[in-house]
C-alpha cells in the first residue's frame, strides 16, 4: 500500500504498479505458477490502475491527427529503457523538460553498444552464479523495471515529450535491488576485498549525488528558472520555449522574443510532423509580432496576426495562450481603429472556443457588448462568468467598468 502511494506521485507508474507486485511474489515463491487468493488480493490495486491508466493517457496524449511513425516508436522505447538506466546509476545531464529524442548515427551506436554490453553482462553472470541465480534472483527484478517503465517508454506518445527522469522514481528502486543481490553473492565470495572497497565506492558515489542534487535545485528554484534550464541546452522542447516567451513576455523582456523565435526554428526535430512544423512556424512569428508592437508599429504586428490568425485553431499544438492573445490584440486594434463589427469577429471566435460552463465563455462574449457599446448585457455576461470564476480579477474589473458607463448612459467605448 506504501508503494502505491508514493506511486501517486507520478501517475504513469502507479499503472504498472500492480505488475510489480507479482514480480516481487515470482521472486519470492520462485514458481511461476501463482494461486489464485494472490491475484484476488491485487484486484484492487488493479482496478485502481485501471481508471488512473485511463486518465493518464486522455491528459496526456497529444491532440494531433498525424501521429508519430511507428517505426519511430519502436526506436524510441528502445532508446528510454538505455536512458532511464543510465540515469539510474549516472544521473548526468539531467533536465527540467526534454526535447524530442534526435536519432543522430552516435545515439544509434551508443544504443547497440548498451544492449550488447548487457547481453554480455548476463551472460558471464549465468556462468558464474548459474540459472537459478538468473531465473529467480536477477530477472524478476528486471522484468518489474521493463514493467513499470511500459506506460512512459515510449508505446505512446505521452505530452510533448518522449521521456522524463522522473519517471524513474520507482523502477530505480529494482534495478538497486539487482545491484545488491549481485552485490552479495560477490560480497560471499570475495568479502576481505571487495566489502571495503564497496564501501569506499559508494561513499564517492553518494558524494557525486549530492553535488549533482545541489546543482539541480538552482534549476528548480521558480517557474523561470526551470523554463531557462529546459531552454539552456540544444536542441529545446517545443512547449518549454513557448512557455518562456509567454513569461519574457509578461514582465517586458521582449528584446528576448527574437531569439526564442530562432531557437523554435532551429530546433525542429526531424521528422516533425506537418501541425508541429506549422505551430511551431506560428509561434515564431507571434513573438515577432509581439516585438513589433512593443516598438510601436503596429500595423506591422497587425498583418502577421491577423496572418496567424487564419490558420490558427485552439485545439492544436498551439498553446491556448496564444490563441487568446492573437485574437485579443487583433479585437484591441479592430477597436482603436472604430471598426466595432470587426472586434466582435474575433471575440467572437474567443467566446465560442470555450464552453457555456468556462467563465471565459461569458467574458469575451461581455467584452464584445462592452466594445459595441451594449453595458447592460456586457455587465450580464461579465456576472455569469464572475459567478463560475468568483476570484479573477480581470472579470471583477471589466463587470465594475461595465455596470459603471451602464449607470452614465454613456456610448463611448472601453
């Protein structure tokens, strides 16, 4: 029950949890012929990790009708189950977020070298110690890390990411144990050596984990400093510069805007698919816009987003953000510029993008009556969503601006 709670920590694993506990009852028992009372016994874990699984994968997977080749699948599971161990024992070059995986000729041969290696490993391992040493000692706690790392290794694809370190909390935890099974039956044979020398290793060993750990915490200090880290290093995740141009954007720094732009072009992953290579180019071309109204020419920044704004759908890889921001500004211009109709095109396309019971919903539909001058259903609609979303400010602002001019009968405009 333990286990499965800290499993909660990262849902993916809490889902192959409950394969782990037969494993751990193979090694235990050393038959695989389990009865039937033991797997009576984990029907609620299993029935838990069912409903976790299910809305694990409909959070998670990516909305996009061009999924990944399935060749590229295969390559990638065979590349995370390398990765997540390496990590294991050499947690070097970690990362906030990480970047679709690049199959470069180096990444091809560090992979085959790895599997060869291991093959060869177990090999020397049966002839030493023998199958019953392999069978029920070493290869149940393998199997449950291959299970457990099953839901995240790449046989979906999961988010905007092939792979995270984090999800190598638990299944970690096995492959020590095989360390220290392995450990043991030397440590019998060859005690006056190898206990000293053992210990000596892992004092060194747990030194380099903490050095590792207190550099890693300087990129976990805030939301920016963990958005820098994913950027710090090529090639950088789609979704990781996104969200740093957002944040450079709100607190002024738009002399960084142009560079984000460059890195998303730089930085597309071969292979891409056609909406990646398209929200990717869209993006690119926001920040830009974004820059130049910040310098003022606006005319400019309003022809490439009313150009964004024609191929632009909210349920694409396009963060929603930007979606808001793109359609706020071109109804802000349409205003300035006493073309009423035209702003309430785009709020419009605001309001119907979210449902009746998001409060988004009814604050863009109040914006477009406050702009066409209508305050008494502009103050209607600004009500209904402060009454699903009672703490946002911005509705609480627009509701007092629209109830006030409904009280001066004016027909200017906000």
């Amino acid at each position: 029950l333990g286990l499965f709670v800290a499993s909660l920590l990262c849902k993916p694993m809490a889902v192959s949890l409950p394969l782990l506990f037969i494993c751990v009852e193979l090694q235990q028992c050393k038959d695989w012929r389990l009865p039937v009372k033991f797997f009576l016994r984990l029907l609620p874990f299993f029935l838990a990790a069912a409903v976790i699984g299910v809305v694990t994968t409909q959070v998670q997977v990516i909305a996009t009708e061009h999924f990944p080749h399935p060749l590229r699948q295969v390559l990638v599971i065979i590349h995370n189950l390398v990765w997540y161990l390496r990590t294991t024992f050499l947690p070097f070059g970690l990362r906030t977020i990480y970047p679709l995986i690049v199959f470069t000729p180096g990444v091809v041969a560090g992979i085959s070298f790895f599997y060869f290696g291991a093959a060869g490993l177990l090999f020397l391992l049966y002839r030493r110690f023998g199958k019953s040493f392999l069978c029920w000692t070493l290869l149940p706690p393998i199997l449950a890390f291959l299970v457990m790392l099953a839901p995240v290794a790449g046989v979906f694809q999961l988010g905007s990411i092939d792979y995270a370190d984090r999800y190598s909390y638990l299944p970690s935890l096995v492959i020590w144990l095989v360390v220290a099974l392995v450990a043991v039956r030397l440590g019998s044979r060859f005690s006056r050596v190898l206990k000293p020398l053992g210990v000596a290793v892992m004092i060194c060993y747990l030194l380099m984990l903490v050095g590792i750990s207190w550099e890693r915490m300087s990129s976990w200090k805030d939301y920016y400093t963990v958005l820098q880290d994913a950027c710090s290093r090529r090639p950088a995740n789609f979704i990781a510069v996104a969200n740093l141009g957002i944040y450079e954007e709100d607190h002024g720094n738009f002399a960084r805007l142009p560079e984000l732009a460059e890195t998303l072009l730089v930085d597309l992953p071969p292979g891409a698919s056609v909406e990646h290579v398209a929200s990717t180019r869209l993006l690119a071309d926001y920040f830009h816009a974004s820059l130049l109204e910040r310098m003022n020419h606006r005319a400019e920044a309003r022809v490439i987003y009313e150009r964004i704004s024609t191929v632009l759908a909210r349920h694409t890889l396009f963060i929603d953000v930007f979606f808001v921001r793109t359609n706020s500004r071109l109804a802000h211009f349409a205003v300035m510029s006493g073309q009423k109709e035209l702003a309430g095109t785009y709020l419009d396309r605001l309001s119907d993008a979210y449902s009746e019971n998001e409060s988004e919903h009814f604050f863009f539909r109040g914006l477009k009556n406050f702009y066409c001058g209508d305050y008494a259903a502009a103050a209607a609609a600004f009500r209904r969503a402060q009454a699903i979303s009672p703490q946002d400010r911005k509705i609480e602002y627009n509701l007092a601006e629209a109830e006030k001019r409904q009280r001066q009968g004016s027909t200017g405009t906000h």
